[in-house]
C-alpha cells in the first residue's frame, strides 16, 4: 500500500464518529440495560455495543444522517434519526416510555388514556399529550421562596422514581412549567433547564408533567408515583396539546389500573 492511500484511508477513519444513547426509563428514571438498537435502512449492519449501565454505543460511523430502532420488551419502540458531523461525538439520553401492557407495571397505580376526537375517532399514533395528576399522593413542594430568573431549585421527596430529568406543573399563583436537569451535590439543589418567569412562595406545590406518545390505539399509560398515602384518592387529570386544556375528575386506587377515556373538544 502507498504512503499516499493509507494517509487517504486514516483520512477517512479520522473522520468517524462513535454515537453514544442513553436509555432511561421515563417512569422511575432507572437506567435500562436490555434494550436492543440497531441501525435502519443502513447498508451498516451490526448492534450497539451494550456498556450496561444504560449507555450503548456505536462506533466508527461515517458523517451521514441515519435512522437507530430502539427496541425493548415492556417499552414502546423507538426510531430515532440522528445526523452525525465529523469529529463529532453525538449522545443521546432517550426516556423510554412503557407500552399499555407493560409486565413492569404489573402492580403499579397506572391510568391508562384512550384519547378520541369530537367524533369519537382514535388520535393518531405517535401524537403527544402533556399530562399532570393534581392530587396528595404525588406532589412536592417549593422549600424556599422562588425569584424571577432562578434556575436553580431545592426539592425534597420521598417517591420513588429519581427527579433528574423530569417536568413539573408548579401550581401556584401563576402555573409554570418546569424541568429539573442534574443535581448539584455541593449546592444541595437542581439545575432548571429554563430560568423562572415568575416569583413562587415558599411551600407551593409541584406536580410530575408527563410527555405522553400515543400508540396505534390512541392510548397511553400513566404510572403514577409507588406512594403510598391513600388507598383511594381522587384527583384531577390535566391533559395539555397545543389548542386546549382539558381535566378531568379520577377516582384512583393504589396498585391498581384505571381506564380514562379523554374527548378531545378540538
């Protein structure tokens, strides 16, 4: 081989690139480490390499836009299209979420949500609502007044899922919707994605926002938070698109799944 094709071919190896997805469960926020991606309508053949502890790589990728199926028992699939730059590391961190039937969920307080139109049609797969359960069993609450700007945040909570890259509905005077990103050990606190738009008292509630995708039934499932307060309680659903706010009133009981059926006005 000539001194000018190898410098060619390190040229191009020179040029590639590993991509990096790091599965979470979006419920409890635990890493997922059986899961199975690989690449689609890609003359590139081969899976991810598993590093088990939630990351799973890929390396040696040419600069090229390509299409990963993510897939795992108990979790909706994923196609997730990734456009990848030279000498460009890309990482992605995807919250998966659990399909309607998940064997995770076995015992678990869960609504399950059909959602229809105004004539009673199934929203179409792959749709995304917001949602929030207002009720006693799953709220947390501001430990310290709250300033405009602020993009840092103290909670405390005895749930059992992590709040590392969860949304919340803090439902005070004026609703905000937030999202706590990583936790910083020496300031005892969260870091925002987004700085507040508005003041907060001290001990207003926060409440989980979920990011539901829809599947072929329209429907989706809502864990809700392993805690124990009450066997039964009734609280009110908020579903959120981009016309309109519904709610709804639920009577919800512990370890157990409640179908919700959402008619959507719009």
């Amino acid at each position: 081989m000539s001194i000018k094709s190898s410098a060619i071919i390190a040229g191009k190896l020179n040029k590639r690139v590993s991509v990096v997805f790091y599965l979470t469960d979006n419920f409890t926020g635990n890493v997922i480490n059986h899961a199975r991606i690989r690449l689609i309508e890609s003359p590139l053949t081969g899976a991810a390499i598993n590093k088990g502890d939630g990351h799973y790589v890929f390396i040696n990728l040419e600069p090229a836009a390509y299409t990963f199926l993510i897939e795992c028992e108990s979790y909706m699939t994923i196609e997730q299209e990734v456009s990848i730059s030279a000498n460009i590391a890309q990482i992605y961190h995807l919250q998966m979420q659990h399909t309607t039937n998940s064997k995770l969920l076995e015992g678990i307080t869960c609504i399950k949500m059909i959602f229809k139109d105004s004539k009673g049609k199934l929203i179409d797969a792959g749709e995304k609502r917001n949602v929030v359960v207002v009720g006693s069993s799953n709220l947390i609450r501001t430990v310290e007044p709250l300033v405009i700007g602020q993009q840092q945040l103290r909670l405390y909570s005895n749930h059992g899922y992590r709040l590392e890259g969860k949304q919340w509905l803090l439902y005070g005077e004026h609703k905000e919707n937030i999202k706590t990103q990583t936790y910083q050990v020496r300031e005892d606190c969260y870091l925002l994605e987004q700085p507040l738009l508005y003041e907060h008292q001290s001990g207003e509630p926060l409440y989980p926002m979920s990011t539901l995708i829809l599947d072929e039934q329209g429907a989706a499932i809502l864990p809700l938070a392993n805690y124990q307060v009450l066997r039964q309680e009734l609280v009110e659903i908020l579903v959120m698109n981009k016309q309109q706010e519904m709610s709804y009133k639920v009577k919800i009981e512990y370890g157990n799944k409640v179908i919700l059926e959402c008619e959507e006005l719009i």
